[in-house]
C-alpha cells in the first residue's frame, strides 16, 4: 500500500492519507486520539509536570551539537485545533504548557532556535491537515518550514521560499504536496 518505512528513515503515511481523504469526518478521523487523550493513553499520559530526565537527556543532546558543530533548529511539533481543544478541556496534561518554557533556556542559550509550533492556527493550519493527532504529512511541514522562514530563521538560507510556496500552492490534497 506504499505505506512504511522509506530508505531514508522517514514514515510514507499513504495508507493513511487515502483513509483521511475518503473519511474526512473529525470525529471519526481522531475518535482514537480523543479517546486517549480522555483515558492518558499512548502519547497523552496525564501528568502536571514535565519529565525531567527527557529535560536532562536534550540538555546532553545539545551540548553534544553545540560540542560538534552541529546547529539546532528544535520545536514543539503542532497538534490539531480539535486536539489542542481536547487537551484544555480535559484539563490532566498541563506538562504540555510546560515543555517550552522547561527546555527554552537550553536550546537558546546555546543560541540554537526553538519555535512552538503547536499553536496551528497561528500558522494558517487546520485540523484537515493532520491525518491524526500527531502526524501532519506534507502540507504542515511545508507550512511549518515556511513559518519559520518567515520568521528569520537560519533555515531561510537554504530553501527557496518561492518554490516551496509555489509547490504548496498547487498541492495534490490537504495532505501531499509531491
């Protein structure tokens, strides 16, 4: 089904976007999601604090980049709107407003970037996009590439921004651009 892993370590989520294009609807496509998120389940386990030991494992991360000339560009992957919605409401993962502000100092202080891309909607995102909770496919990452670069990131000096812009414009679907 041309779904799987690729040669060059990335996932091909095909499978999954021909089901998101023929069952559009938001309850279905993220009922699994919405009910982790509401029982703690799989990426969504409650907690009011953050994972210090994941804080401490970046921290080496980054020292390990900054040690071997290696440039950061790090950020907090977007959620869907509904699933942002979904996390507020059912109020047992406040951690998540918390990894910014825990891991910020690291990466800056390294003059590396971080950006929180979570807020979608900020990003001319929509919940459409996402063929669930987590995953984004082509679309979101040329949209959240292109924020980026519009917001003066070092990234900006090696894409061609009319290209990506260009090729996001005449997408296949909400999903694939290529």
């Amino acid at each position: 089904e041309n779904t799987g892993i690729r040669k060059d370590g990335s996932w091909n989520f095909n499978r999954e976007v021909k089901i998101s294009l023929r069952d559009n609807h938001k309850n279905l496509k993220f009922s699994k999601d919405i009910e982790r998120i509401q029982n703690g389940g799989y990426r969504f386990k409650f907690s009011n604090e953050v994972n210090l030991e994941s804080v401490f494992e970046l921290k080496r991360l980054i020292e390990y980049c900054e040690n071997n000339n290696i440039y950061v560009v790090a950020m907090i992957n977007p959620f869907p709107k509904s699933i942002n919605e979904e996390i507020i409401k059912n109020g047992k993962h406040a951690y998540m407003n918390k990894i910014l502000p825990e891991v910020k100092k690291i990466i800056t202080n390294a003059n590396f970037e971080i950006w929180d891309i979570n807020q979608l909607t900020n990003y001319n995102m929509n919940d459409d996009e996402f063929i669930d909770a987590v995953h984004g496919v082509e679309v979101a990452s040329v949209k959240t590439l292109l924020c980026m670069i519009d917001h003066n990131s070092i990234l900006s000096n090696f894409v061609n921004k009319e290209k990506l812009t260009k090729a996001l414009n005449q997408r296949r679907n909400n999903y694939i651009i290529y």
